[in-house]
C-alpha cells in the first residue's frame, strides 16, 4: 500500500492543461460553435458557396468586360476579398480563408470521392480510405520556398494581375487546376502546404493571429493511442493539412479544417481566443525569407499602386505600357530587394546585435552567445508584425479609394451596362481619402510596436539577460524603425 | 473517475505498469503507421521500439504473476490522472517537413523511458514496505535498464549521416 502521501513528490510529468490564463475556450464559451465544427457539413458549407462565387468570377473575368474597374471578378478579388483576408480574416481568424478557400475542392474530391461523408480504411497513413496515388511529396520541397518563389512571381505580375480580368481568371483557373492534379497525385493538402502562394503568407501572419486551434490538454493527447487527429478515424479525416495536435505550438500550417475536431475521441480540441502575436518561433530560412518577401512587397506595393511614382508605375505595368526593359529593371530591383538586400541588412544587424551584446561574455562565465543561425532566424519574427500592418496599412486606401465600385459592380458584375439592383450607376466615390494617414500612421506603429516588444521577448528568451537582450535588438530595433519611417513617408507624402 | 497515483495500491502499480507498456507499444505502432512511406528508417526503428515494448509488457507480466498471482487488476492509464511514461514525438510538424529522424524517434523513447524510472524511484522513496520497497526498485532498474540502451543507440547513430 502506498502510503504517507503527503511527503510523496512523484516525479512524473505534470499536466500541462491548456489553455494558460491568456486563452479563451470559445468553444465551451460559444457551445454553438463547437457544434458546427463537429458537423460533418463544415467547412463545405462555407466552401461550395465560395466556389460557386469562385466560378461565376471566373465566368465574368473571361466573359466580362476586360477593363478592371468594370470586372466583378477583379473587384471582388483584389479588392473585397483581398482587403477581408488581410485587415480581418489573418489577424482575426488566422488561416479561417483555407478552411473555405475553394481552390482545393477538386483535389479533396478526388483524394476522398467524398463531399461529407467519412471513409474509413487505411491509406496514406491514415485510419481513412483515400484515393488517388497518394504519393509523399519530395522532402526537398517540403518548405514554404516553392511559395516564396510563386508569391513572388505572382507579385512581379501584380500590375498586370489586378487590371486585367484575363490575367486573373488564368492564374486562378492554374491553381484550381494545380490543385486537382496534386490531389490526385499527392496525398493529403500539398498544394496547401507546399504550393499555394496564397497560403504562405497566410502561413507567416497566421502567427500574429487572435484565434488558435489546439488540444486542451496535452496529457490527453500523450495518453491518446488512436492519434486520430492526425490518423483520422470514422468521425473526421486524418489531418489535411499533415498536422499532429499533440505537439501544436504555432499556427502557420493549420488550415483550421477542423477535421481533428470531429476525429478527436477525447473531445480534446477546441478553438481558442489569445493575445495578438502569441506565435513566435519561426523554424527555417523558408520562413524568415517568407518575412523578408513580404516586407518588401508590401514597400513595393505601396509605391506602385499609392505612390507618385509615374515611371516606377510604367515599369511595372508590362501589361498596358509594355516597357520591357524597364519590367525587367523593376523585377530585378523587387528579387535583389526582398531576397537579398533586404536580407543582408537584416543579417548586418544581427551580427552587429550580436556583437555588442557579447562583449565580455566569456568573461564573465555567462556561456556562450546564442548562435548567428539561431539569431536570425529567432530575431525573423520581428519583421512579421510590422510587415501585417504594414499591409493592413497598404490595404486601406485600396478599399477607400475603390471601395465604391463595389457597389455598382453588383447590379453590373459583367461591366455590360446591366443594372440589376439599381445601383449600377453608383459613381465612383473615394471614401474620406483624407482619413487615411489617420489610419496608416496607427497601423504602422502599432506593427513597429509589437515587432520591438517580441522582439525584446525573443532576445530574453536566447540571452538570458535583459542587458544583454536590449543590446543584441538595439541595431535591429533601428532597422525596424528606419522601415516604419520610409513606410510612413511613403504614405504621408 | 481518474485516481492520482499517490492512491494506488501497489498491485495496482504493476498493472498499470503493465499497461503503460501496451498502451506504448500501440502509441508506436500508430505513429509507425502514420510515418510509414514519410520515412523508412524512422518507420522500421518505431516498429522496433513498438516490439520493444510488447517484450518489456511480457516480463512485467511475468513479474506480476510471480508477486500477485493471476488475480487480474484491472487498472489502465485513463484510470490515473497523471502520464507516467507516454512516448510521443517531439514536434506537430514532423509530416509537413518530413523530417523525424531516427534520433528523433530514440529521443522521443528515451523521455519515455526517463518518466518511467522517475516515476518508480519517486515511488521507492516512499515505500516503507520492504517487498514493495523491493519490487520498486527493480522496476526502476529495469527501466534504467532500458534508458542506458537507449542512450547506447543514440550514441551510437551519433555520427551517423542523416541520423
């Protein structure tokens, strides 16, 4: 009989019950939102009416007028859809657009011949039947590069893209269709995870986000046998997404599908409210790269499609103005920027952080300085808040300024002169153009804020010692500011 | 209802020892199943660990037989709050990079193992009855036993390539 409890200190492991104190359970809060992530239907109720718009947008792009402004399909995307996605979906729902983005319909469909129901079996590692070839997508590309490089791509096109219906209808129709081919031969979401250049960027900012899925208790999930959040079971499919709940501490690559919280026999796995930026290890050069695209892009953006630039304008506009030499000089300009300039500043910074923070380390018998690899990728964080608000900042006077053709884009979506609900006359209207440094001056500081706060936690987290933290982010901290003054310039003129 | 495994009657012990061995075995297979075809090598060595386990399972059985008798004791994980010894990997992200290693998988036994042997020397040390006292500490000693094999192969792989 085990006896004199009192003075027992069993050193087994401790629970570690989630969520901390800065969480919210919204599922035992909201019960009504646990249900509907149960049922079987969710997310294609969300999904099939994005792909019926999805379609008809792309109808419109190819049957519609080709001029931007008169085009549903351009409208709707790069401007509705795109200022929703960054000033409320990524900061408010993380990854919420995956869990209804249409584009791997086809794929799913194709892998399981199933819209809600579940097959059980075992295939592809997975207590689920699936179908397809179900091959392992090759370890080398199994990072976010192939996303940095398609963004990017995507990006050098963007002038292009978001005037020109044709342009649009082509790259989506080639996701959609990427996708399906994928799904047939890949197993589970590698167009998701490895493909979508959409979904690397929703992948990095994710991070920043208000909302989490995770297990409640991880001590449930280590006794779990089944792991049916990943292996999946006759409730819910294996993990799209590839991901094991047990051990989910960030989160970039959940689709937020909640697959895993049907299959979970535990009922372990709910959704939760936190504080902005609760993610912040970044694993990969893919990753900090990703920070480093977006950033610049973002800058890009900005003078391109804000700025008083009349040649820069030209130079990206290869679709109307058609100066190919100067496309040329302006692609360069964005790769050498975003993949190297931009980081061999960073590194610069690092390494001077570095520098200064270690004096009299080995002196002093305080160890070793954390390494540079470690420095720059942990340190890579801090590019992620101010870089969102940096977009949300960008994104406003997008949605300001043509906002209003939303509203006669409705009753006209073909551009034909149609006036379906009388409002196809509505004039162009820019939305109190004179708010906006009102509204980019808040958004760009409080990004530079929480890029300056994280970046003082990581520093502590690797150093140790708050003098030394301080000293290793002051040249980064710079750099952070000198961004946030040429973004605030570039946006007050 | 969960009891905490300061409550546990010793027969209770040893069964639940016995059980944190099955349940173990069918944590690697499930995980040999999830990353079989990601990676063979990591796949065969959690395969090996699952056999592994379903032996160390047999001699506690045996163990058990020789102290209690064949009265069985009903008692499994779910009947304690506590983990005791779970393996689990270390990263929910090993799948989208491809990337559990065989040191991984060592590692992730070799924490299984460790909570095990702690659990038992916690035990011990507050054993007043001589046998229990006895039967504790030769738990422990197995589970060293299998923390020092571990810790072999793990050295072992160490300059592996890929390891």
């Amino acid at each position: 009989m085990i006896r004199d409890t009192d003075k027992m200190q069993l050193r087994v492991i401790q629970p570690e019950v989630y969520p901390p104190p800065d969480r919210t359970d919204l599922f035992k809060k909201f019960p009504w939102l646990s249900k509907l992530a149960k049922m079987r239907a969710y997310p294609n109720v969300l999904v099939i009416p994005n792909l019926v718009m999805f379609w008809i947008f792309l109808l419109a792009g190819i049957f519609g007028s080709p001029a931007g402004n008169r085009n549903i399909m351009i409208v709707f995307i790069w401007i509705l859809w795109w200022f929703g996605l960054i000033t409320v979906l990524v900061p408010l729902g993380s990854r919420s657009w995956c869990t209804m983005c249409p584009l791997p319909f086809f794929g799913d469909l194709v892998q399981r011949r199933a819209v809600t129901y579940v097959r059980k079996g075992n295939s592809a590692g997975t207590r689920n039947q699936l179908f397809g070839k179900l091959r392992v997508w090759p370890k080398k590309l199994s990072n976010i590069w192939l996303q940095n490089i398609g963004f990017l791509c995507l990006a050098s096109f963007s002038a292009h893209l978001v005037t020109r219906p044709m342009a649009t209808v082509l790259m989506l129709g080639g996701l959609i269709v990427i996708a399906t081919i994928t799904g047939y031969l890949y197993r589970q979401r590698v167009f998701c995870n490895y493909i979508c250049p959409v979904g690397g960027f929703l992948s990095l900012y994710s991070m920043t986000s208000t909302v989490e899925l995770r297990s409640r208790d991880k001590n449930v999930c280590k006794k779990c046998t089944s792991k049916a959040c990943v292996a999946g079971s006759d409730k819910g499919w294996g993990c799209p997404w590839i991901i094991y709940m047990g051990k989910l501490e960030r989160n970039n690559y959940c689709g937020m599908c909640t697959e895993c919280v049907k299959s979970c026999p535990s009922d372990n796995i709910s959704l939760f409210w936190r504080p902005f930026c609760s993610d912040k290890i970044l694993k990969g050069y893919d990753e900090i790269w990703k920070a480093f695209i977006m950033l610049v892009l973002a800058m890009a953006y900005s003078i391109v499609l804000l700025g008083p630039f009349g040649k820069i304008k030209d130079w990206a506009n290869i679709g109307e103005v058609g100066n190919y030499k100067g496309f040329a000089i302006y692609v360069s300009i964005l790769w050498f920027a975003a993949l190297i300039a931009l980081p061999a500043v960073y590194y610069v910074a690092i390494r001077l952080g570095r520098g200064f923070a270690s004096k009299g380390l080995e002196a002093t018998g305080d160890g070793a300085a954390p390494s540079m690899k470690d420095l720059f990728i942990r340190y890579g964080y801090t590019l992620v808040p101010l870089g969102l608000m940096a977009w949300i900042a960008f994104s406003f006077p997008l949605m300001m300024v043509s906002g209003s053709y939303i509203i006669s884009i409705i009753s006209d979506p073909l551009g034909r002169g149609w006036n379906l609900f009388g409002t196809g006359e509505f004039p162009w209207t820019p939305f109190h153009p004179d708010w906006m440094a009102y509204i980019q001056i808040p958004c760009l500081m409080f990004g530079l804020f929480y890029s300056l706060k994280c970046g003082h936690e990581l520093a502590l987290d690797l150093w140790k010692d708050n003098r030394r933290a301080v000293t290793s982010i002051i040249p980064l901290a710079i750099l952070l500011t000198l961004v946030t003054i040429a973004f605030l310039r570039m946006y007050t003129g | 209802m969960a009891k905490s495994l300061h409550n546990l009657l010793p027969q209770e012990v040893l069964s639940l020892a016995i059980a944190v061995e099955t349940r173990n075995a069918e944590r690697y297979d499930t995980f040999a199943h999830i990353f079989g075809s990601y990676n063979d090598e990591a796949t065969a060595l959690l395969q090996e660990m699952r056999d592994e386990e379903l032996e160390h399972k047999t001699v506690l059985e045996a163990m058990y037989l020789n102290r209690f008798g064949d009265k069985v004791c009903d008692i499994d994980e779910s009947d304690v709050d506590e983990v005791v010894e779970a393996v689990d990997v270390d990263s929910a992200e090993h799948l989208i990079f491809n990337d559990l290693t065989k040191r991984d998988v060592l590692e992730a036994a070799l924490r299984a193992e460790e909570g095990a042997r702690e659990f038992y020397i916690s035990l011990s040390e507050s054993e007043q009855d001589e046998e229990l006292l006895q039967l504790y500490r030769r738990l422990a000693a197995y589970e060293e036993g299998h923390v020092a094999g571990i810790k072999a192969r793990i050295n072992q792989i160490g300059t592996e390539k890929g390891a």
